[in-house]
C-alpha cells in the first residue's frame, strides 16, 4: 500500500513541479532561484515520507518507538551537518534534497529493516502463554 501513497506523492509533486512557474508567479507575483529544483526536492522528500509511514505506523501500533527516536537522532546527526556545511543562499534547493536523502536512508530503512525483522520472525520473544493454550502477544518492547 506504501507504493500506491508514493506513486501518488510523485505523481501530484511531478505536477507541481512541471507547473511550478506560472503557479508560483501567480500566488507570489516573482520568480525565485531553482525554484522547480526546490519544489522537486520536496517531492522527493514527500515520496520518502509516504514509503516510511505505513512502517511507522506499525511500528507505532506495537510499541516499538524506541528505534524510530534513534532513527530521528541519527536523521537530525546526519542532515544538520550536511546542511550547515553543502547548502548556500544560492543553492537553497540543496536543504531539502538533503532532507529527502537523510530521510530516505536513515528512516525509512530503519524502520522498513525493523518491521521486515519483526515480520520474518513474528516476535515470538514477545509471546506469553496464556491458560487453555492460548497465546497472547504484550505490545511491549
């Protein structure tokens, strides 16, 4: 289902992006440098997002929240840097391609490897046997 969100992400994003100058210069009258390139990177940013939150939601719904944090502290470690030492006022559209490229591969490969692990394995560390010969899985991490 992440697919059909990020082919939907890209597609209405390529739209933007092929109809960035005359809706730009309609909402704000200008033009602004690399403009398409900026609203690209975005879209890019938003395709990563949209391949990621199905498996964050996951994530989310067992508990599992501690490797999302450190997948975000590894994000903000990672792109901040880059961004302080790579981006230029003359190359603004570089800030959210790093974005986009930080967040694909530190979040949405933390995230796709942990859900994939808990997937192949089906957290049996987690399951307590219950009375009658039932199982029960805690949500617990």
């Amino acid at each position: 289902m992440s697919l059909y969100g990020a082919v939907g992400v890209a597609l209405a994003g390529g739209l933007l992006v092929a109809l960035a100058d005359p809706l730009i210069w309609l909402w704000t009258g200008r033009h602004f440098p690399d403009q398409r390139l900026v609203l690209a990177a975005f879209t890019l940013y938003g395709v990563a997002v949209s391949l990621a939150s199905p498996a964050m939601m996951l994530l989310n719904s067992l508990g599992r929240v501690r490797i999302q944090i450190l997948a975000w502290l590894v994000f903000a470690a990672v792109s901040i840097p880059i961004k302080l030492i790579w981006v230029a006022d003359v190359d603004l559209w570089r800030a959210p391609l790093v974005t986009a490229c930080a967040y694909f591969l530190v979040m949405a490969a933390t995230v796709q490897i942990d859900v994939s692990r808990i997937l192949s394995k089906g957290d049996r560390e987690d399951e307590k046997p219950v009375s009658g010969g039932e199982r029960s899985h805690s949500s617990d991490p």
